[in-house]
C-alpha cells in the first residue's frame, strides 16, 4: 500500500472550524515555523495547561487526554516539575564531570533491566537512542543491514528516519534497511511467531543476497505506529532467534511500550519475556523533560567503546536525571504500572462491550494502558470513518488519534494516571459519537 | 596527523589523585554507564553546585569555570531557572497543538537573524539541528557531498558523526564528506580567505571527480575544535561563494560560536557579514535546558516539506520555548554580548601581556569570550606542556580544556556573564601555573 507521507489526523490549512485568533496563529506559525510542522485535527487544539489527564485550552474547556503518552505520569506532576526545579536551582552541567544524580538515576534505571543489561548511556531523544544503537549496531557486528516492520517508526535523525517507513515515501529508506510485515493476526496465517519470523528470515536472506551482513532487527515491542500488536506474549522469540543466528542483533525500541504502559510489565520485551541486546528508552522516561537513553548489553559496547567516545552535551545532564527519578518515584509511588493494567484491562472490557452494539468496531488489540481499535465499515477498515470520528472526539473534548498503514487504529494511550471514572468518560462520550454517525 | 579518537583532556582510569570516594564514583560510571564516556582532567572533579561562573565541590570549593558556554548566562541563572519551572508547571507539550510560546520564541529569536532566514524548526540538541539541515541540504540540492575542516566536530548522530573528524579515526567519515584545511592562519600562506576557498575548491572538484554532486559546506564559524580562528572578518565569503557556484547550500554552525560569544555580533556568521542558507543552534540556547534549532531560508526547506514532515517529540515543547525565551531576557538585559566584548578584549589583552613574560604562550585567537591560546615550547606545539597547564589550573580551581588537531590549543570560553574580576583571578593563577612550569 502506498504510503505518500500524508501524516494521520493531520490539520489542513484552510480547513476546519477555527477561531479569528487560531487563524492567526496557525498564518504565523507557517510563516515562523514553515512547511514540515503538522498540526492534529481538522481543527487544532489551541491548549494552555495541563494538569493529570486533563488539558486546557484558552477559554478553560477541559479536554480529556487519551493520547499523550509523553506526559506518562500525568501533565505537569508537581513532583516531577518540583525535581526539575530544584535541581536546575542548584547544578545542571554534563557528564564529564562527576555529579552524583546521573549515577543514582542510571543505577536505579538499571535495576529494573534484567542483569544481562547493565550499561546505560544518555541521549536527549529517542531518536537519538536510536540512532546510538544503530552505529554500536554497525561497530559490534561489522554488518550494516537493518529491518524494521513496513509502518515502522523510530525517530527522525537521517539514519534512523531512513529506517522509519511510516514517515512515507517521501522520505527514501537506506539502501541497508529492509521491511518485513508487521505481526498483524488478521493478516497472517497460521502461528504468528513462525510467520513473523519467517518474514524476518526472508529479510535476512534478501540481505545476504545483496552481500549485506544484518546488523540488527529493531522491533517497537507493541509495534505502536503498525497498528498496536500487543501479543500473543512471547511470539517474538524465533524472529529474536533468526536475526541472531544470522549474526546480528536484537534491538528493543521501548519508546513507546516502556516505562509501565502495557501494565504486564515495566518494559514491553518483558512481556514477550525476550533479552535484547539493546534496548531504547524515551518518550515518558522525564515525563516530558527531554530526556532518552540505551540500555545495552556490556559485550556489544565494547568494540564501539574501544575506538570510540560518545559525550551528548545535554544527555544525562543533572536536572534531565533528578527529573526522571522523579518519574521513577511516581511511577512507585503511584503504582502506576499497576493501574495501567487494571485500568487498561476495564477500558478494553468496555470497548468490547460497545463493540457488541455498534458494528464499526472491528478488532481491538490492547496491554495496559496501549490500546489498538480498528475502525471498519461492513468488515473493511475505514480510514475516512475513523478521522470523523477522531475529530468528533475533539470536538466533545476527548483526545485521541489513529494510525496503521491503512489510518484506521484509533490510538488510545493516555496518561498512565487515567482512572476507571476517565473510562467511563471517554465510553460514554464514544457511544454517543459512534451513535451519531451509526457506527 | 593521526587523530587516534583519544580526547585531549580526558581522565585515564587508574591515574590522577583521587579520593576514596570519587574512585568509588568512577568505577560505578564504568559499571553503569560503560566504556564510551569520559571525564575531564587528569583528576576529575566532583561538583555538585553551580552559581554564575562558579562551579562548587562537594567540600565547598569554589571553582572558576572559564570553559562551560553551555551555561552561558551563568550556571543555575534564577530567571531562567523561574521560566524552566513556571512552564513545566503549566504546561509542557509539543507542537501538534497550538500554543503561544513556541510561536513567540521563534518570531523573538528570527528577529535576530536577517529577514532572509526566516523559518526556524527545533530540535533537542545541536546534533539533532546539524542532523536536520544534513537532511535538507540533501532534498534541496538533491546532492549528497558534504565539505568539512579537517578538525571539525558537528555532532553524535550517525550522519553527523560521520562529518567530525575530531571524533577521531575510530569514527569512519562518510564516504560523501571531504575535510578541508581549517583557515589556520599560520599555516596558510598568502590571503587567508583566497587560500581557505582554494581548499573548499578542491574538496568540490574532488567530489565531482567521484560522480557525487556537492550538498553543502558545513563551518563553525569559528572552527571551535580546529583550534579557535576568529579572522579576519569577512574572510570566509570565497570558500562560501564556491560551494554556491557548485549547487551546494552554506551553513552556519553556530552551536559554539552563536547566542553573543563573539562579542562582535550575536551569530560568528555576522561576524563575517555572511548570509547563510542554514544556521544551526544548540548548547546555550537554553542555558542547559535541551533545546537547539535550525534557522533557515525558506526557499532551502520547500522540496524537503512539500515530501516530508518533520516532529521532534521534545523539540520546541512549551518548557523549551519558555526557557529559551528566558536566555534571550537575561542575554539583553544583562548586555551579555556587549560584556562578552568588552571583558573578552580585556581577557585577550591580558593573555598578550603574560605572553610577554613566558615564553610559551605562542598565537592567541579571540573573539569576544571565546579564547584560543596556542601553547608551545620553541615555537612547537606542546601538547604535553598543554595538558600540564589545563591540569594545573584545575588543581587551582580553574577550569579550562584544550582542543586542536595537536592538542596545544587551550580551549577559554567562560559563562558570558565573565567579569574583568574573573579575568584578574584567571590571568593571576594562569601567571603562577605558568611561573611554576617555567613556562
């Protein structure tokens, strides 16, 4: 399928229903900001605060977010935003001193990891994780290929962009990078782990023939940006097992799944009980604060670390490591990887439960608080049907938005704060949108 | 030269005078965060605090850091600390939704720019932003070539690294990049700016040679990691009229040079009454906080934009902008770049006056507080007697750093907020360090 790199739930200038000073603001931010910025929604949310799951926009409406996965332990948590604060007071400088915060924090990090991963490093991106574990990739296995599933999404730096299928076709993939279907139930026949893996397998052997040794295969471990593939828990392992015995490496991209979200456990390879080589971290680690890392086996840093220094200015800086043990503390604290699964466990049994009343909602796929709904008409999925209802949901003040290769995944990732009363919210507010359009 | 990767200035594990407790340290940063990290000085230093210039230990020791232009308007600066948290306590999130910050950030830092450069996008880290101008020099240009000099360092991405050289011989160039000799004015002969652009010629026709259409011409506009070299004015504009004549873009890497050092002009590129394609910014854009952009024409991003978005999760979110809208505050109502002129011209004299003394401090490069002073014996680099003097003065509680592709450069290039008292304090122990060295 064609992917021309039109973004999901993208705003079209001189579309939708803005106000005189939203106009403006979108003419100035195209003139400031220029053509590559993409607005959500036909029409955009104009937001000033944020507060748990809620977001505000100028006039004080409260819009439920079920979306933002950056914000993980909820918008602007006092906690987290008071260890910004004080530590930016008191020392932010870098890595090539020593400090003691960055060390607490990649120690404390580090434990949640299996002991086989007991190296850390720090980025101010995922993209950045990315593309770090992509040239340690390169160094440790001498090999260059790498394959990604075909909606894939792992951040924007040159390489890693170019291995990144779903910004479209726009954007050219590196002449190393294979795809290979993503783990789709509805698509493949048969046990899903050996299909995957075969797909896999047959990315390795198109490499080969290219007199390309694989480097690694990198995998989003719920494969957010493909469709939200969540399970069945463990199938991953014979594609692990391919790419390994081909001689390349595992790499984990926990951006999105990581830190609690899919509510089994706190890292998605967990609940597939893999062990990668490499794994990625992002998005929720500084709940908003820029801060991204690689954990990573000992073995597969040392030919890089041999030749090789890696010094990021802002990475692991003070404030970016007491902002994210802050996270850490709520994360605890809050026991939120636990209310993801049980909250997640209710918004699905809910969906369900609307799914057997309105017919447009075809499959759903969901760990924790990370939830995949097609949207289909007479079976099929429907991508116009489900950006109405998207911006629907906007409009009654509920956030959310699609993806897939065929834009038609309603993506549900809220705040990992999201109670069983934000459910109901969300619910009733849905069946009332899927019942106006008899959906 | 060989560039074995080993960096001037790094800590060697098992040497120095360490406590008890900062080996203890040391060894769980190799434990935690592995082997491609390194540390500052012989004997690192532990600190724990920051206030304006000064940097403290754990045991209260004071500091002078003339060598951090990350924390350019002084460590921990409470206005810019008060933006970080008031913003972060409101509201954090990304440029999918309107909000006014990052929009009144980009029109107050565009105004600083000539109207021709008049779209500016954002990234975390400088790294990021050279990474993103790689991509649209490519799309505009629909080259692949890439000029640099041939101790220049532009950042950690894979595409970046593989254009810093200084990374040393562990970090393979691209196969697309050439190096060209920085504009050393004591090793080039005859016209500085005529002789510079004959070496970019050359890397051009070299590239044609090899079938591979010129992208662009990549400089800090001070050459930061060649070795600091400020001049003449004006000087560059041949080397930059030849990578136009061949089809390739200019850009500016301001990452160092930007923001007010130079004390001249707030941009190096001003400095030269250059007009770049693309301008990159980073390190003290926000004081620390992670944030870094690219300032562009928009002529160079309508081919990239018209295929392709660009978001970056982090990149200009509302604590990005507020911060750096709070360095901007601070830069003009302290009258940063005028101090950087003044203070800087009284540093550089200072410097010309010890030089009169000892016989080892050879040419000295400055503009504004960005300082380059060659250390020699004989007229001959010294990178021993460098390292020797870079340590001493920490032990003194001064700090500074070298760079060069000969390592005898020492790299001055303190907070802007750096008083005429701080450079009688720099200029009494430099006096004494050198004295004792029979330097």
């Amino acid at each position: 399928m064609k992917n021309d790199g039109t973004m999901v739930n993208a705003f079209v200038p001189g579309k939708g229903n803005l106000s005189a000073e939203d106009q403006a603001l979108v003419a100035r931010r195209a003139k400031a900001m220029g053509p590559a910025y993409r607005l959500f929604y036909e029409t955009p949310v104009h937001l000033v605060r944020g507060d748990g799951v809620w977001l505000y926009d100028k006039d004080g409406n409260a819009y439920l977010d079920t979306y933002n996965n950056v914000a993980s332990v909820g918008h602007c948590h006092p906690h987290v935003v008071a260890a910004t604060a004080q530590q930016a007071a008191t020392f932010a400088s870098h890595t090539r001193y020593l400090h003691d915060t960055v060390l607490d924090y990649a120690e404390r990090l580090l434990a949640y990891f299996p002991p086989e991963l007991s190296h850390v490093m720090f980025t101010c991106t995922g993209s950045e994780a990315n593309d770090l574990a992509f040239r340690i990739a390169r160094a440790h296995t001498g090999g260059t290929g790498f394959i990604v599933t075909e909606n894939a999404y792992h951040g924007v730096t040159y390489a890693i962009a170019g291995m990144s299928p779903s910004l479209g076709e726009g954007v050219p993939l590196g002449e190393h990078v294979r795809t290979v279907a993503a783990p789709d139930p509805a698509l493949m026949t048969g046990d899903l782990g050996a299909a995957f893996a075969a797909e896999v397998q047959a990315a390795i052997d198109d490499l080969l023939r290219h007199g390309i040794k694989p480097a690694a295969l990198i995998v989003d471990t719920i494969f957010s940006s493909d469709g939200v593939f969540e399970g069945p828990k463990g199938f991953l392992q014979p594609a692990v097992d391919a790419i390994r015995a081909a001689g390349g490496l595992f790499i984990a991209d926990e951006v999105q799944p990581g830190f609690g979200r899919t509510g089994d456990a706190m890292w998605g390879f967990q609940r597939h009980a893999l062990l990668p080589d490499m794994v990625s971290l992002g998005k929720p680690m500084g709940n908003g604060y820029p801060v991204a890392g690689l954990v990573l086996r000992p073995e597969v840093i040392a030919a890089f670390g041999a030749k090789a220094r890696y010094f990021n200015t802002f990475g692991g800086n003070a404030v970016a490591a007491a902002t994210a043990m802050a996270v850490l503390d709520v994360l605890e604290n809050e026991g939120l990887q636990e209310n993801a699964r049980v909250v997640g466990g209710a918004f699905a049994a809910g969906l369900r439960d609307l799914a057997s009343r309105h017919q447009s909602l075809g499959p759903l796929r969901a760990a924790g608080l990370f939830l995949g709904q097609d949207i289909v008409t007479n079976g099929a999925a429907d991508a116009h049907l489900t950006a109405r209802l998207v911006n629907e949901m906007r409009e009654a003040r509920v956030l959310i938005s699609a993806t897939g290769p065929r834009a038609n995944v309603l993506k549900i990732r809220p705040p990992l704060v999201f109670s069983m009363a934000n459910v109901d919210h969300f619910l009733t507010v849905f069946d009332k949108v899927l019942t106006r359009n008899g959906a």
